[in-house]
C-alpha cells in the first residue's frame, strides 16, 4: 500500500497510528499540521499518548501561539506513558508531566557578546 502511495512503509505506519485516536482529536491535529503549530512527527508521537493526553495537549499548543512541543521531551513523554501502560497501573500522566513538553516558541539562544 505505502509503495502505491509512494511513500515510506514507516510514513505509512505512522498514519496509522494517528488515524486510531477518535475523530474529534484527528481534526484537531489536522488544524494544528495545517496551521503549522505542530509537526507531523509530533502528530505521530501524540498518537501514542491516551486521548485525554493528546487532548490536553493539542488545548494547550492551540490555546498558547507563545508555545510549541518540544519533540524530545515528547519522546520521553511517550516512553514513559508507555511504561505506565505495561505495569496495568490506573496512573495517568499529570499535568505538570503534560507541561514539561510545551516550550517557549522562542528558544532561540542568543550568543554571549565578550567584553575584551
């Protein structure tokens, strides 16, 4: 299917995943990929986050232009929301953990002017 598309098997894969959340957070993300707020990369990541995750997230993205997902932080995010899923415990990411991802969009380091 992804060669008739012509695209990658992993590309393919990862529209998958996406395409599982319910509809009323695929349009949202639609929207935020559209709107450029978010990358498709971090779509996908959210994707493997339960859907009250991904929906407090995609509030927040959309709600603050100021912020933006910090890819990284999201990968560990979901590695650890994975983690919580395989012990079959009731916890669910908090918000502070949910926070830690979103960043300041204007991350840009400045450099440090010496005085000589």
């Amino acid at each position: 299917m992804a060669r008739r598309m012509g695209i990658a098997t992993a590309t393919l894969s990862k529209y998958r995943s996406i395409i599982k959340l319910p509809d009323n957070l695929i349009e949202v993300l639609a929207q935020l990929l559209d709107e450029k707020e978010i990358t498709f990369e971090a779509a996908y990541r959210m994707s493997g986050l339960k859907p009250h995750a991904v929906e407090w997230l995609v509030k927040h993205v959309g709600r603050s232009f100021s912020m933006k997902i910090d890819l990284a932080k999201l990968k560990e995010l979901c590695a650890l929301s994975k983690e919580i899923n395989k012990q079959d415990s009731p916890r669910q990411l908090s918000h502070d953990e949910l926070k830690n991802v979103l960043v300041p969009k204007d991350t840009k380091i400045k450099p440090i002017s010496r005085k000589e």
